[in-house]
C-alpha cells in the first residue's frame, strides 16, 4: 500500500522502523502520565466528577511530566489515611520512573536523526547563570541512542502503567472495604 502522506523534514533523516518506535514510546509516555494524574485524584480523592475537584485537579495537571512526580511524592508524604504498603510502592515506583524514563523528554523536544543503523537526538539544555548576576545559557548536547533502548524504554513505560493501575485499582478496594 502507498504511502499517501506528505514528506516531511524528519523523514530525511529517520527510518519508518525508528519513527514507529519512537510514536509508540511517546504514546506509552502520554498513558502513563494519564494513569498517574488519576492516581493522584485518588490519592487525594478528588472526585473527577465534581467541577471543584475537577478545577483543583487541572491546576495541578498542567503542569510538565516532573512536578507531577513532584506533586505526587509530596500528595503521599502528606495523606495520612494512605497504607504504608501503598506509599511504599508508589515511592518506589516513582523512583523507578524518574531513574528509567530518561529519554521521555528527549523523545518529545530533542532533534532526532540517524546515520545509518546509529541514531542520536540532539537537545538544548538551559544552564542556571552559578553565581549573582550570572546570566543563564544554553548548551548544545547530542547523545547517540539505539532502536533497541527506544524499544526497552517503550516497554518500561508501559510496565509502569501497569503498576500504576494496579496501585490505583489496590488503594481503592482498600478504601472500600474501610468504607
């Protein structure tokens, strides 16, 4: 079958196999920010029903992918009624997150490109002025990546979507038997 959609830039310099691979990973990204975003509603039992709830839960859901993480690992240190197996598990997965998730910004802001079977995604990264009156600048990184880590990574992702929906599901018969 043709493919009937317009060329663009990055099809210069990305293979179909990278491109699907790289979508996939994004979209395992975009779902577990999702399934996080519904942890910490129910964490703190926010009611996606209730306009005020909703209200509260946007301004914090605005927010990029690592203030969510914040946020949450704050929610936790701060609910009381929360079982210690629960927080324990959403810190650790957490942490896990944080430590496997690396390429999530990349793979959303960096340039990618690919010199045969080597690809690399280049990025600008903002350098805080050290001292007083110091501005703040910008550096120019480039890291080389293979298909197979984008792969890892993709099914990292949605392991921890995985375990977020399980903790979700976990916290809420919880709080149902309590009820």
């Amino acid at each position: 079958m043709a493919d009937d959609r317009p060329a663009t830039y990055a099809d210069s310099v990305l293979d179909r196999e990278f491109f699907e691979e790289l979508g996939r990973f994004v979209s395992n990204c975009g779902h577990l920010e999702k399934v996080l975003w519904i942890l910490f509603a129910t964490i703190a039992r926010l009611d996606v029903e209730n306009e005020v709830d909703v209200a509260r839960a946007l301004q914090t859901s605005i927010k990029p992918f690592g203030a969510l993480i914040s946020d949450l690992r704050d929610l936790i240190n701060k609910t009381d009624d929360l079982p210690e197996k629960i927080c324990s598990a959403v810190q650790e997965m957490l942490d896990d997150i944080s430590t496997d998730l690396i390429y999530r910004n990349l793979a959303v802001h960096g340039a990618w490109s690919s010199n045969g079977d080597h690809y690399r995604v280049s990025f600008f990264k903002k350098i805080q002025g050290e001292a007083r009156g110091n501005p703040d600048s910008y550096r120019a990184f480039a890291a080389p990546i293979s298909l197979a880590e984008i792969q890892q990574a993709s099914r990292n992702a949605s392991a921890y979507l995985t375990r977020a929906l399980e903790l979700k599901r976990t916290l809420e018969d919880q709080r149902a038997q309590q009820a």
